[in-house]
C-alpha cells in the first residue's frame, strides 16, 4: 500500500511540475506576447543596440538609394547642359557619383538612427506592429507584420520617410521625389507558425487555470505520499529538474535556429539579439522559478530530521527563546499554531508559489524567500512561547 501511494505521488508530482512549466510560459505569452505595452518595453533596447543599428542603416540606406535611381538622374542632369559629351562623361563618372552621394546618405541615416529620434520611431513601428502581432499569433491576419513563408517582418517604411525628411532638410532635396517605401524587416524566422499559433491559444486560455492546477495537483500529491513533507520535497525538486531541462531545451532550441538563419543568409548576430531580447524574460522567469523551487526544496528540508537541519533549526531557537521568554505565556496562540502549523506551512507554500507565478522576477523570488523566512520564524516564536 505504502508503495502504491508514493507511486501515484510521484505521478501527481510529475504532472504538477510540467504544469509549473506550462503556467511560466504561459504568463510569459500573456505578459509579453499579448499585451502591447510589455511587448514595447521588451523590444525598445534594441533601438539602441549598435547590430541592430547598423542593420536598420543599411537597409534604409539601400531603400533610399534604389528609389532615388541616381544613374538616371546624373545622366538626365548631364544631358540637360546641352554638352555633347556630357552623357558619355557621366555615364563614366556615374559609379562613383552614386558611391559618393551613397556614403553621404548612409552617414545621414546613421545619425538619424543612432539619434533619440530613432527610439521614438522604433517605439511607434513596433506599438503599431504589436496588434498585428497578436492577430498572427492567433492566426488571423495582419498588415504591419506580416509573414514571409516563415519569417516575421515589420514595416520600417516610417523610418525611411523620417530619413528622407532629414536628408531634404539637410540640402538633398532631389531626395523629395524618394516615394514612401515599405522595407520589411525580418525580427524572428520560425518553422512551425501553425504549431505555435495553436500553443498561444491553449496558453491564453490557460494561463489563469494552470497555476491553479499546478498548485492543486501539487496538495494531492504531497496529501498521497506516505511522508507529507518528503512528498512536498520530491515537488519542488522535480519541478526545479524540470525547469532546467527547458532552460537547456532552450539553450539547443537557440543553436539550432541560429544554425538555420546562417544556412538562409541572414546576419545571426543582429537575429540573436532580437531573438534574446524578445525571449528574455521567458528565460528569467523560468531561472527564476528554478531558483525558487530550490530554495524552496532546501526549505522544506530544513524542516526534517535529517542532522544538517535538526542543527540549523537548533541554533535558531536558541536565538529565538529569548525574545519568546520576554513575551511570556500564550497558552492560546500557542496551542492554534501547534494545531495548525502544517496548514499554515501549505497556505505559506500556496502563496509563495502563486505571487512567484504572477510576477516571475529574480528580485520576487528573493524577496519571497526573505517573506518565507521571516514568517516561519515567527510561527516558530509563537509555537515554542511559554507554557
């Protein structure tokens, strides 16, 4: 019988902590991937990543240069003098006409992007694109992002009308006759849209239930074990064996699409960095609730018999006695925090888990170990109060 229970323990365990992943990435794409201002927040530093910069430069650069047709218009300047050997001399001289005016262009655009002016534009293409977004990830259709067989691209058409304006402004003013363009600029290539399109339903859906049940199936597992708090340990620590095989999953995930964006053409560093800054707080979250269910695990072991924790727990009642003999006697609340500590120990682990969930931050997980552990000796002061 002992032996059946811990086997059905284990499998509630099991799927409690594959839950736990679950519910992370699912707070994660309701966090980030549909909700517009954390989305914003998330990609704005890489307005100022200098890849990112030089690559955005380049690309409004070209845009500028291939609807300006510079050949074309040195030749009709050229025939316009009414020389008869200008249009020879120009076609010669056209080469390096457009690799001069091109470098100028280029060093123009360069101050635009790496200018507060530039933020402020990423910051709009980017609000605009996220509602488009949203609809792709849901699988309806969108026209600010769109998909290229497995690419998704937003428009920085609005980057190069400002590049232009700057450009007329700063005396090119047969620059004014650039039309407004759309450039698409690829910020993540995926292979199995549909896949995942079908996975940010589930989790939007999701995500409210699923630390909810997470939470539930962890209480039955630990109520089914033989040994409730041996249970509790066995959770938390295959929870945190779990979390960091998705964190080494990611890890090979990572390698495998930079490996595929070399075999495309595409510059891997600028993507990466894309790549990392939009998946940077998935990959917090999830160190964080690793960190957080080992710490967790180490406190529940400090709560046995095992002699690292009887002498741990040794040396803090002598420091608390004290304060417990200047309180002097509770009977009372001493006798509801003996009655009920386990139940107080389960409300503690229940919260702790649900306000890391909710808020999934390095600083969360310290502040509530810090919680935990004050409130624990306070529970620990008021059970060993006095006669």
């Amino acid at each position: 019988m002992r032996t059946l229970r811990w086997t059905g323990a284990v499998v509630l365990l099991v799927i409690s902590s594959l839950l736990v992943v679950a519910s992370v990435t699912a707070r994660f794409a309701r966090a980030e991937l549909l909700n517009t201002d954390r989305y914003v927040e998330t990609v704005a530093p890489l307005a100022s990543d200098p890849d990112v910069q030089e690559a955005i430069t380049r690309r409004v650069t070209d845009a500028v240069m291939n609807s300006a047709d510079l050949p074309a218009l040195i030749q009709q300047l050229a025939e316009a003098t009414g020389i008869k050997a200008a249009p020879q001399a120009a076609t010669l001289a056209a080469p390096a006409i457009t690799n001069w005016i091109k470098g100028q262009v280029q060093r123009i655009v360069g101050d635009l992007v790496t200018s507060p002016q530039f933020a402020t534009l990423w910051t709009e293409v980017n609000r605009s694109a996220h509602t488009q977004i949203e609809k792709l990830l849901t699988g309806k259709d969108g026209t600010v992002v769109s998909t290229q067989d497995t690419d998704i691209v937003i428009n920085l058409g609005p980057v190069v009308t400002a590049a232009k304006d700057n450009l007329v402004a700063r005396g090119w003013g047969f620059l004014s006759k650039v039309p407004d363009v759309s450039i698409p600029y690829t910020v993540a290539t995926i292979d199995n849209l549909p896949e995942i399109q079908r996975y940010v339903k589930l989790l939007d859906k999701a995500g409210t239930w699923l630390p909810i049940l997470a939470l539930v199936l962890l209480g039955l597992g630990v109520w089914c074990a033989p040994n409730h708090r041996r249970g509790l340990l066995v959770g938390l620590l295959i929870s945190a064996v779990l979390l960091l095989l998705t964190l080494a999953a990611y890890a090979v995930f990572r390698n495998r699409y930079a490996e595929k964006l070399a075999a495309k053409g595409f510059n891997t560093d600028v993507a990466l960095t894309v790549w990392d800054q939009l998946l940077r707080y998935l990959v917090i979250a999830l160190a964080t609730t690793t960190v957080a269910a080992a710490l967790a695990a180490i406190w529940v072991y400090l709560a046995g018999p095992g002699r690292g924790a009887t002498l741990f727990r040794r040396g803090v009642n002598s420091a608390i006695d004290p304060v417990g003999r200047a309180i002097g006697p509770q009977p009372g609340v001493r006798r509801f925090v003996r009655r009920w500590q386990p139940w107080i120990a389960v409300v503690f682990a229940a919260g702790a888990m649900w306000w890391l969930l909710a808020s999934p931050t390095v600083a969360t997980a310290f502040l509530i170990v810090a919680v935990v552990a004050l409130l624990t000796a306070v529970i620990t002061l008021l059970r060993r109060l006095p006669a």
